[in-house]
C-alpha cells in the first residue's frame, strides 16, 4: 500500500511530530491554514471515519482534544477548528483529523481558506516542539 500518512507513521517520511503514542501520532499539517495546523492520525491504516473500528473512537476523541489544549496552551490561540474530511476534500485516503489554531480577527471566513508555509525547517520543528511540550499526559482510561 502507498500511504503518505501510513509512511509518516513508519518513520520513512521525515514529519514534524506533535504526538507520538501507542495508537494514533499527529504532525505538522506540511501546507497549514496557519502555523500549528495538526494532522491527528491513527497508527493503523484507516482510511475514513466511516472504517474506524469502535476500540479507537474514544481515543481519537481524546488526543484530538489534548492537541487542541496544546494549541492553545502552547501558541496562545484563542480557540482551533477541527474538522475530519471524509472522502470529498480528503487530499490522503488516511482518516486525520485537522487542528487549527484560532484566534478572533484572524481572517478565516467559510471553507475559502488561504494556506500559509513555515520560514524553514527550523520554525516548522520549534512549532512541534511547543506543541508536543503543551500535550497533556494521556489519562489513565484512555
């Protein structure tokens, strides 16, 4: 199989990773709406939500939620969009869920959204690194 996200996962396809666990990894969105744009993925190859297997429901839900504490604790935004494509506008037939960092005034209208890039390699790993360092501990049922 010729996944993109699957390679991530394996550790074939360099990727600035936020969250590195038993079952799901999320990292840098490689073309953000803004800077900390998370991709939240499961380890195993699943390719919508609608294949998701009942065992990982709970704890996709809940990394999704500790990254979007990260992206608020870590880059001071106000809110995050967090949005699952599911065929239609799913660029990687890889279930991922999107986490965008949010803050009043910042110019995100309807599903038009311009793309922005990082400077370099350095400033795209300093964001995972302030994101990965803002993650809470998964809690103890998840």
């Amino acid at each position: 199989m010729d996944c993109a996200f699957c390679s991530v996962v394996a550790g074939d396809t360099r990727a600035d990773i936020v969250l590195d666990e038993p079952d799901y990894v999320g990292f840098l969105d490689k073309r953000p709406v803004f800077k900390g744009h998370t991709l939240v993925v499961p380890r195993e190859h699943v390719p919508t939500l609608l294949d998701l297997p009942p065992a990982l429901h709970a704890g996709l839900v809940a990394v999704t939620q500790r990254v979007v504490s990260a992206v608020m604790t870590g880059l001071g935004a106000q809110g995050a969009f967090t949005a699952i494509n599911t065929v239609v506008s799913q660029s990687v037939p890889h279930l991922h869920v999107h986490v965008v960092p949010r803050t009043k005034g910042d110019g995100l209208r309807g599903f038009f959204w311009p793309r922005t890039t990082y400077a370099d390699a350095e400033e795209a790993a300093a964001y995972a690194a302030k994101l990965a360092g803002a993650l809470a501990p998964p809690s103890p049922s998840a």
